[in-house]
C-alpha cells in the first residue's frame, strides 16, 4: 500500500512538502498521487478527531443492530441506501452473524435518537426489527485512545 | 586513608560523562525537544506487555534457568535464523542477558585481562571502552572516517591489530552514525580475521533497525562463526530498553565460559521480562514494521533538511541517528550542541561523546515524535542561517 495513504490516515494535517520529506518524493509527486486519490474517491475526505466528551456540546450516541429481508437483485444494499441517507447516520455496516446492518446514530438527547429509530428506522420496508444500544463512554475511536496526551517521560541515560 | 584510594585506579580513572551537563541544562527548559536520548520513543506493544503482566498473574515470579527460560532460548534461534541465517543450539549456544550491555560485559570479561587488546572502532556505544578498562586490558581504538561513512574498512582493521589483539568489537547498525555494513564489506573483513585467535563482538541490538538492505551478521560467515560472539536484544526492535532482556549466542566453549560469570554476578534475567520477550518473537513483527516504517519517514524527514540546511551527511541506512557534519558552521561539537540548546532548544549530542574523531559531528537521534522532529529542523535551519551569516 501507498505509504501516503498510511501517513494521512494517521494525520491528515501534514502538508505535501513535509509528505514529500517522510516518503523521499518530490512535492508535484505527493501532490498528484493525493489529487488522484482524492479523484478516485480513495481518500474520501478528511476530518478531525474530536474528543466531544471533553466539550460542553451535548450528544448522544448509539449503535443499532438492524435486521432486514434482503431483496431480490439488489441484496441489503436498497435498503442500507434509505438508512445511510439519513444526516443523523454517521456510519453503516453489512454485518455478518446474527442481525445484517449496524447503524451508528448521533442525536442530541436519548429522546431524539429513540425517536428516530422509531420513526424512521424501525418503520422501514423491510425491517424486520432493531436494537438500540447507547454509547456511555468513548475510550478509543479510530486508533486514538482518548485521554490525556502521553508524555514523554524517559530518563537521561548515556547511550 | 581517603575513600578514594580504596577504588580501582581503573576505575578512578574512568572520565564522567560529557553529555551530562546537556541533560542537567534541558532539564529546567520549557518547549525545548530532545533529539538526544538514544532510546525508542515508543511504548512496548501492548500484546508484549500484556504477556508481562500476564506471566505475573499466572505467578511467574521465580528465577528461571541461568542461561533463561528454554521456551525463549528456542525461539531466539528460530527467530535468528529465520531472518539472519545463523544457526544456534538453544541448550549449548546462547545465554539470555540483562540487556545486550551485560552480554558485552561477561563477553569481555571472560575473554581480556591486563595485557591483552581490544580493537573498537570508534565512534561508537560509550560501553565498550568502559568495560574494557575495567578489565585491564587495554583498548585500541579505530576511528573510523567519514569519507568512509564510518564503516570499519579493512585497511584501518589491519593497521590496528597487534600480537596482543585477543578481541575485535563489531558495532554494526552503529550507534552514533546509523552506519551498516554489508555482506561485501564484511566479507573482506572476514578474509583478515579469520585465519587469526581473535574473538569477534558482534553487538547487533540494532539489527532490525535497517532501512533498504537488511541487515548482515558477521557470524553468518561459516570461517568465522565458532569465533564470533553475537549480542543482540529487544531493547531497540521492540521498544522494551526498560525490561532490560538482550542475549549472546556463540560457540558452546565461549557461551560455557560466559555462563560461569552471568551465573554468579546476575543469576538470570528478568524472569516477566523473558516471558514478554517470548511474546515479542512470537507475535510482534508488525509492530516492528510499523515502528521501522515510523522510524524511516523520520530519517528521510532529517536527512534531506539538514541537505538542504548544507550540513554535510552521509545516509544513514541504520539505527535510529543521523550522524551529519557540523565543520562549516565554525563551531566545534560541543560549542555546537551547546549554542543550539540555549538558542533554539534542541538538544543533540557532540559526536566526540563517542571517540576523539566524532569531534566536527552531532548525533540527532530521531526516536521522537514526527511532530517534534519537524519543528526541530525549523529551529536547528533557523539556528545554521543565524551562525553562517
């Protein structure tokens, strides 16, 4: 795999100069790999890893297992398509084992999530059935374990 | 009668440190980044800890055999010859050891007494001159050049050896200078060493750390391999410099001899440490990938700056230091280390903390975080245009 693709998954924030250095490639060809990347649809987008828990913003999140008839041709994915729409879904997955879709939703109160699934989730053709369960606490999220910055804590020793 | 009297004149004699007052001046400084400290940055991966911690629940709290547990022993060797091609006996050939530093040391001292010579190309680790004097014998120093990229070349080696040469130090991936020697290089060092009674120390603790080529043992070559002793550990290629685990493996008669002191002086290693080291060769080499990969991306970060910059610098295709020239900065090594610790707050180390011919070089130690090696080349590039000016 592309060692570019590895850096900016890690940290997004680089810029082609200093990708260019880690990598031993040119400027113009760092920039013209991440331009088709970005073409390709390979890198998707890019986003910040936020520690809301940290924040006075209020949200909750919860994890839905969902169950659904698969339909003739086109298998979940129809149906996946009418759930993913939705802003309040932040990510969807073909699972499997024993329900097919999960669905990660973020809303601002229990209230509002419950609602949603309720009215807009559960009440989908073809689902059969959900489970919602709440996120309490977030320890780690896309490799990043979310509590204070380590330090660096080595001792002089003479090697 | 004072004090000092009763200690060994060898011991006596034996200079502090330079590198102290560096640590002793960062040590109060907010902001500053040390790219000094010659150790991974990195944490022990946590499947290598968890078998730590893991053996200790399970009531691992004893001595193991003198020479370490069996189970570990066996798979240094697979591991050795999986990925180096040597071939050791884990009953006969191979002791675990407090670190690669205790390996170097009975290595040493079952080998050289007053009178005898051992040959170290310099710069290198600051431990093999120590434990040399503290046997008496004597150390005969190489030092290595720059327009050589620091590798021992055979013309040096044979201008050094004498009747007295009993032991011959390898320091290959180098500390300071991130220096490697290849399979041709090392064959022609080979042809001289072979046919004489001199014990080979191949310190190779940072064997995993190569960037291209892979690493080549000396001991790989059959003429030289019953007189070759390797040392080698995890500290480097597994981050776990804390849990102090390194091994030497050689000749039975060697090993035997060593044996004899370990067991007295040490006992045995670390007994959750060996537990965790099993752990590390059985299942640990993604996180070396990972860290080598992390590792080359901070080389390749330092070395085309300091290009840019104008300070001379070979590539450094091992370890993790780059070793560059400070000569058309006026300054000398210490002057250099020290003007840019107080001006720019980045610590790196005077070439001369390891052999008389590292003066004129810094080491930079690149196991740091990426973001600090990047704001570090901003200061040391701001600090070069302010002197060269």
């Amino acid at each position: 795999m592309d060692e570019i693709l590895e850096i900016l998954e890690k940290n997004s924030n680089y810029t082609v100069e200093q990708i260019g250095k880690m990598t031993g490639r040119t400027v113009e060809e760092v920039s013209q790999a991440i331009k088709e990347y970005e073409e390709k649809n390979i890198i998707a987008g890019y986003s910040a890893l936020i520690n809301w828990d940290s924040t006075s913003k209020e949200s909750v999140l919860a994890l839905i297992e969902v169950k659904i008839t698969p339909q003739r041709g086109v298998g979940f994915d129809k149906v996946a398509e009418r759930i993913y729409k939705f802003p309040e879904v932040k990510s969807c997955y073909l699972m499997s084992g024993g329900f097919d879709l999960t669905v990660i939703i973020e809303g601002k109160t229990i209230k509002e999530v419950a609602l949603f699934v309720a009215e807009k989730l559960a009440v989908q053709e073809y689902v059969l059935s959900t489970a919602t369960h709440f996120v309490l606490k977030k320890y780690k999220d896309k490799g990043i374990i979310f509590k204070e910055k380590p330090e660096d804590d080595r001792e002089v020793t003479f090697i | 009668m004072k004090l000092e009297d009763m200690i060994l004149n060898r011991v006596n004699n034996m200079p502090p440190s330079g590198i102290r007052k560096y640590f002793d001046m960062i040590y109060d400084m907010d902001d500053a980044i040390s790219l000094g400290i010659g150790e991974p940055d990195f944490v022990t991966p946590w499947n290598i800890v968890e078998a730590g911690i893991y053996s200790l629940e399970k009531g691992h709290t004893h001595y193991s055999a003198n020479a370490g547990i069996a189970e570990l022993r066996k798979e240094i060797c697979k591991s050795l010859s999986k990925n180096y091609g040597l071939n050791y006996d884990y009953n006969e050939e191979v002791i675990v050891t407090v670190g690669g530093s205790e390996g170097i040391d009975i290595a040493l001292r079952a080998l050289v007494g007053p009178g005898d010579e051992v040959i170290i190309p310099e710069p290198s680790f600051v431990a093999y001159k120590g434990c040399t004097a503290f046997t008496g014998a004597k150390a005969k120093i190489i030092n290595l050049r720059a327009e050589d990229e620091f590798k021992l070349t055979p013309k040096l080696l044979e201008a050094a050896l004498t009747s007295r040469t009993k032991v011959v130090i390898i320091p290959f991936p180098n500390n300071p200078t991130g220096a490697i020697m290849t399979r041709e290089e090392l064959s022609k060092i080979v042809d001289i060493l072979k046919g004489r009674d001199i014990i080979i120390l191949s310190d190779e603790i940072y064997s995993e750390l190569t960037y291209g080529n892979k690493h080549v043992s000396i001991a790989s070559f059959p003429e030289v391999r019953d007189k070759t002793l390797v040392i080698n550990g995890f500290s480097k290629a597994y981050a776990m410099t804390g849990w102090r685990l390194g091994y030497v493996c050689g000749n039975k008669i060697l090993i035997d001899a060593m044996k004899k002191i370990h067991q007295y002086a040490i006992m045995c290693a670390p007994t959750t440490a060996q537990y965790a080291a099993i752990e590390a060769l059985k299942n640990g080499e993604t996180s070396v990938y990972e860290m080598t990969s992390e590792y080359n991306r901070r080389r390749r970060v330092i070395v085309s700056s300091f290009k840019k910059m104008g300070l001379e610098c070979f590539e450094p295709l091992g370890a993790f230091y780059v070793f560059p020239c400070i000569k058309s900065t006026g300054l000398n090594s210490d002057e250099f280390c020290e003007k840019l610790l107080k001006q720019e707050k980045v610590l790196v180390i005077p070439g001369n903390a390891f052999g008389e011919c590292g003066e004129g070089f810094v080491r930079v130690c690149y196991s740091s975080s990426m973001d600090n090696i990047l704001e570090s080349m901003i200061r040391i590039e701001r600090f070069i245009k302010q002197i060269k000016r």
